[in-house]
C-alpha cells in the first residue's frame, strides 16, 4: 500500500509540474466524486436519489414530454415553453417514435408510455450517444492544444460532474446547446466567411433549444464587426423564426408560455429563485417587493455585465465567456441545475490557455471544480461558486474601466 501510494503521489507531482492548473481542477473532481461514491454505498443510494428531482418518475421526462407535447398543437394546447426549432426537431422524432408505442385499450398516449417503449428508449439513448461523441469530438477539435491527456480531462469531468449527470437525469437538451455553443466559440471569428456563416447558424440552432443563448451575439459586437454582427443577428432571428411556419403559435404565444412558467422561490440557482427564496420565504416581504428586488438586481447585474463585455477590450477571452455564462445560469429563465452546464464553456477554455499556476489562477481553478463538483445528498452548490465568479471578473472590468476613463479625463485636461 506505501509503494502505491508513494507512486500516486509521484505521478501526481510529475502531472502536476507539467499541467497544474488542469491536474488540480481533475483532482478536485476526481476526490469529491470518491467521496460522494462512497457516501452513496454507505447510504444506500439515498445521497444519490437526493441530489435528483424525484428520481423515478421524473426520469428522462424533458426528452419524452417534449416528444409528446410536440406532437399535437404544442404552443395552444399543452403551453411549451420551448422555441420552434427544437418543437419542430421533437415532432419529427415523434413520428418515428409513436407508431411504435403501445397504447392500452381505453387510455390515452403519455410521455410514460413512450418512455417504456422500445422504440423510445432506443430513441433516447442513440440520441445522448450522438451528442456526448459530437460534444467531444468539437472540443478536442477546437482547442489548439492537442493534448491527448486534456481530451482524457474533458472525459472524465465530463462524466463525473453534476451539472451533466443531472441533465442526462433529465433528458433535458442542454448538452446539444453546448455542441452548437462551442461551435459558434470556435469559428464566429474565423477568416473563412463560410466557416463564420457556420458559426452564426450554430448560434441560432442553441437559441432555437433554449433562447437565452443568444447573448453570445454580444462578442460579435465586442470585436465591433458591426456588418458581421447584422449578419450573425439575421441568421439566428431566421433559426427562430422560420421554424413557426412548420407549427402552431407564434412568438407572442411563445414568451406568454415562457413568463407563465418561470418559477420564484424554488431552488437556489439563478438570481430570481435567491431574490426570492431570501426576501420573500425568509423575510416575508410582500410579493410586489420580492418583484421589485429581484428586477433591481437582475438589470444592475446583466447591466454591469453587458458593459464589461463589451467596452473592457484587455480582459481575457476565457473571462468574458464566463460573465456570458454567468448571465446564462443566473439570469432569466427556469432556475435548474443543469443551467451550470453552461460554465462549462469558460472552463474549456480556461484549461486551454491558462498553463501556469498563479493565484488568479488557483482561485479560479478551485471556482469552477467547485461548481461541477458532486455534494452528497446535495448534488452541489454551483450557483455559489457562479456568483464568485461573476462578482471577481465584473469587479476586475469595471474597475479597469474606470480607471482607463479617469487616465483619459487627466490626458484630455
């Protein structure tokens, strides 16, 4: 047991010397997943069930509601809250899927039943085979660095995070999101208009499964390519528009459904579920003053986060992906766990770039471990570490900015 543990220990200072920011972030990883692992045995699974929304019954239920509700009149009879890109894509799936169920005498066709089909599990399964093979196949092809040790990170945390075992818990189309958000990361600033063309379709197809997305536009505006940015804005305005005509509704059926169904005070993950969950259930103020905190501080965080985004020019590229993603999990929108799924964009290209351990460096590695780390009993408490995150790189641009302003201000007088 000493010699193994004694050569552990060396090749973890000899992976550590060569890569230490990526060797401390899969070590956070790594013994938090043992932890909870163990955590799980000792309980007999009940840490496990915890972290999940009703395991069981809920199972995979985003996927098989989808199939269903979008089958038959999804914006005037069943209210879906999703845009008409992925309705249409989930239609389609439907009429492969549903001939196949069968339906007992005297019932009618559930999500349940096509969940325990043949056909729509197989369905399901081929679908998430797809999309974690398409998800590693962009990364390890958009990262400069082609380190076959960084593809085996991107597997393993990949695997053993919260955000992603959550979501595939789901059947929720988040992950697809990111394959089509890395893409528009990795080519929206290409020389080849095709591949930028590429980029920008990429884009609308995220915002055609989930809307909110679209605030990676704001990089496009970032460069000031004003004629790229128009372009980029028509492309995913069509990718969420067009759809319609294949479908009942319209945009205003759609945001009524959004706004109806956006929760307040359950959960801990995005800005309106903490306004309300710390001022209304704890405090006990009115409803109209929970509404009002909670406007304040969502506009004067997206604010604060639009103006660095966009006016402070030094600040790392890796940064500004993250106070997007920050927006993403904490903004507007269904407060869910797998919303954290979104750091995970800045977190690839924090390991890409960042080669030296510092403690900016330290600081963040041990944020974003934080946020995907699994928490027996409670899964995680990512939103904590994402607001961390969001509060260290928006003081970071503002006070850059103020104080390129106040050099300005003494150079002109």
């Amino acid at each position: 047991m000493v010699a193994i543990a004694d050569t552990m220990r060396n090749m973890f200072r000899k992976e550590y010397d060569k890569r230490p920011v990526s060797t401390l972030f899969l070590t956070i990883i790594i013994i938090f997943f043992i932890i909870f692992v163990a955590a799980a045995i000792v309980s007999g699974g009940s840490t496990f069930n915890n972290m999940l929304n009703s395991p069981g019954s809920n199972v995979f239920m985003d996927h098989f509601d989808s199939v269903l509700y979008s089958s038959d009149h999804p914006y005037t009879k069943y209210g879906v809250i999703y845009p008409p890109l992925a309705t249409v894509l989930y239609a389609a799936l439907g009429r492969f899927i549903i001939p196949y169920v069968n339906v007992p005498a005297g019932t009618g066709l559930t999500a349940e039943l096509i969940r325990d089909s043949q056909m729509g599990m197989l369905s399901f399964v081929l679908i998430t085979l797809l999309t974690f093979f398409a998800l590693y196949l962009v990364y390890s092809r958009s990262m400069k660095d082609k380190d076959i040790r960084k593809e085996l990170l991107f597997l393993f945390a990949i695997v053993l995070t919260f955000p992603f075992i959550y979501a595939i818990e789901r059947g929720n189309s988040i992950i697809l999101v990111i394959v089509f958000c890395l893409i528009f990361l990795a080519g929206y600033r290409s020389e080849n208009k095709w591949i930028r063309y590429m980029a920008y379709a990429s884009l609308g197809c995220a915002t055609g499964f989930k809307l909110y997305p679209a605030i990676l536009w704001l990089l496009t505006l970032r460069d000031r390519r004003y004629k790229e940015a128009g372009i980029c804005a028509l492309i995913v305005a069509a990718l969420i528009l067009i759809p319609f005509l294949f479908t009942d509704g319209g945009p205003i059926v759609l945001l009524d459904a959004i706004f109806r169904h956006v929760p307040t005070s359950v959960g801990f993950t995005n800005i309106g579920q903490i306004v309300h969950g710390t001022f209304g259930d704890f405090l006990g103020l009115s409803e109209n003053m929970v509404s009002a905190i909670n406007y304040a501080v969502l506009g004067g965080f997206t604010l604060l986060s639009f103006i660095v985004i966009l006016f402070d020019r030094e600040m790392k590229f890796w940064k500004v992906v993250a106070l997007i993603s920050c927006n993403l999990v904490l903004g507007p929108g269904v407060g869910v766990p797998y919303q954290l799924v979104y750091m995970w964009l800045p977190i690839l290209y924090f390991l890409a770039s960042e080669k030296h351990m510092s403690r900016e460096n330290a600081f963040y590695t041990v944020c974003f471990a934080m946020i995907f780390v699994l928490i027996p009993g409670i899964g995680g408490t990512g939103s904590v570490f994402v607001i961390i995150v969001a509060a260290a790189i928006l003081y970071e641009g503002i006070a850059r900015i103020c104080r390129r302003n106040k050099h300005q201000c003494a150079e002109a007088a």
